[in-house]
C-alpha cells in the first residue's frame, strides 16, 4: 500500500513535524491506492479518479452510465462556474486568467484543515470498512450541487446505505472555552437541523450514483439517501494526522479511536432522525442503514 515516490524536498525525519503539503502528499497517495483497488474490482475501468472520487465522464452512457456526453459537459460546468464563485473570483474583469487563478485558489483550498479531514476520514473508514463496505469521495457535481463528500455502498446488499456532508473542523476551537461552547453548541444544533431537514423533504440526491448487483457495478442516480454529518474539531484533526499511518493498511489506534467517535456521532444521528416524521424513502433507506451499522460495528471489532 503507499508505493507512491517522495517527491523533492519530502521531509523523511520521523519525529519532524509534516507540513500541510506532505500531510496532503501522503493523504493524496492512500486516496490513489483506495482508487485502484475500486478501479481494478471492476475490471480496470476508471470508475474512480486518483483521489478516489467518482469519475463523472464513466458515467456516459457509452460507458453504461444514464448520461449524454453534453449532461456530463454541463454538469462539469456547473462545478467551474461554483468554483469561481467560491474562490470570490467571479467578478474578474474579461481577460483576467480566471482558470489560473481558481487553479492557484484549488491548490491552497487543497492544504487547508477541512480538505486533510475530509481525505483523513475517508481512509480510515475505508481501512477500517474495506471488506465489507465500499468508502468513496463523491463526484464533484454532487460535492458542490448535493452538498455530498462520501458515498458507502454494502458489498453484500450491493445498495448505498448513507452519505456524509461536509466535513470540516470546528472552528471555535482556537476561542476562549465560553466562546467554544456556545460556537460548538450552535454549530451542532445547526448540522442537526440541516439533516432533519433533508430528511423530512426526500433524502439527498446522487445524481453520479451507483449500486452492486451480483457484484456488478451499476451506475444510476440515487435518491432518498439519509445524509449524516461527520465532526472533528481541529485539536483533535492536528492530532490524527500527526499519529495517522499513512503506510499500512491496517487502522492504528488513534485512526480508531477517531473512527469509534464518528460512529458514534452517526449512531446518535440515527436516533435523531427515527423520533421525526421523515420523507417513506429516507426512512426505509435509515432501517437499512441501522442494520448496516451493526455490520460496521461488527467489522471494526475485528481490529
């Protein structure tokens, strides 16, 4: 696992602290690995891109995908034109090199705490659930439209049991602690509302989906889908990455220790969810889910 080349300049010292970039070097390569093995599964097609997000154009329907090579287009840029927004570069005057520009923005958006969680998460629930579950970033259409990060799909039942939203730090966690609890407090009622919401209107939509029928890929949207939210807070994310391996794929104990939180944090959404009267789609896909969770218990205690 890992067999990606140091590039110049990696720092190799052990007891040295990595910068952003090597931390999102070494992230980048355990995203390539979980890409391949994907990508090999299914008999080498290029279903995932290197950093194990789905690969929108295989979703053409000359690829056995649902779309034109014109929906594909559109949606591609329907991403740039979000990525010019975001990055607050929309309003450049004409000639302005805004691709250039978004590019530089993209590469330190990359190094930033959310993006390292985000891929920090994404491998250890793929270290920790690769047997049994499928753990993938999503297209980049359904990130910036659907507000989608990861999609995990049960090998078994072939159907995709939940989706997470952003993930990000809590950023009160450099304020003074009355400050903390009460940012803390309001950020967490917010994620809750925001999931109940979702839930009571139809679930979350992927539009760049797929299931597994007979162990065969099967690219289609995919409605009704409980979202949850994953949280760490920064103090924590420093920690993870300091202590993650990123050469081994077996989980360590501090890779755990984050993973049994998350679950956690799911288990206590998924109770949440059952006490409101949420959209018949949402809720058959939540009973799903639970029984998936006692699946994924069931996996990571084999660690």
């Amino acid at each position: 696992m890992n067999n990606c080349e140091k590039p110049f300049g990696y720092n190799t010292a052990e007891k040295m602290k990595k910068t952003p970039e090597e931390l999102r070097y070494d992230l980048g390569c355990l995203m390539a690995d979980i890409a391949e093995g994907v990508n090999k599964e299914f008999g080498n097609e290029k279903v995932l891109n290197d950093d194990a997000s789905v690969n929108m154009r295989q979703w053409q329907r000359k690829f056995g995908g649902e779309y034109s090579k014109e929906d594909v287009k559109s949606d591609e840029d329907m991403v740039r034109g979000k990525k010019f927004l975001f990055s607050g570069l929309s309003d450049l005057p004409a000639g302005a090199d805004k691709d250039a520009k978004v590019a530089a923005w993209e590469k330190r958006r990359e190094v930033s705490k959310p993006a390292l969680l985000e891929l920090a998460t994404t491998a250890i629930f793929h270290k920790v659930l690769g047997e049994k579950f499928m753990v993938v970033r999503s297209a980049t259409f359904d990130d910036y439209e659907n507000g989608v990060d990861n999609i995990i799909i049960n090998k078994q039942t072939g159907d995709v049991v939940c989706a997470f939203d952003e993930v990000r730090e809590n950023a009160a966690a450099n304020r003074k602690i009355r400050e903390d609890e009460i940012e803390e407090r309001t950020r967490t009622e917010e994620k809750a509302e925001k999931i109940k919401r979702k839930a009571k209107s139809g679930g979350t939509k992927i539009k760049y989906g797929f299931g597994l029928e007979a162990g065969k890929l099967i690219k289609k949207q995919i409605t009704g889908v409980p979202m949850f939210y994953l949280s760490v807070e920064a103090a924590e994310l420093d920690e993870l990455l300091e202590k993650m391996d990123y050469d081994s794929e077996q989980p360590n104990a501090a890779e755990l220790e984050v993973f049994d939180k998350l679950v956690a944090s799911l288990e206590s959404q998924v109770e949440m969810l059952k006490q409101e009267k949420i959209h018949p789609d949402v809720a058959r896909n939540l009973a799903n889910f639970e029984k998936s969770l006692i699946e994924i218990r069931e996996t990571r205690n084999k660690f």
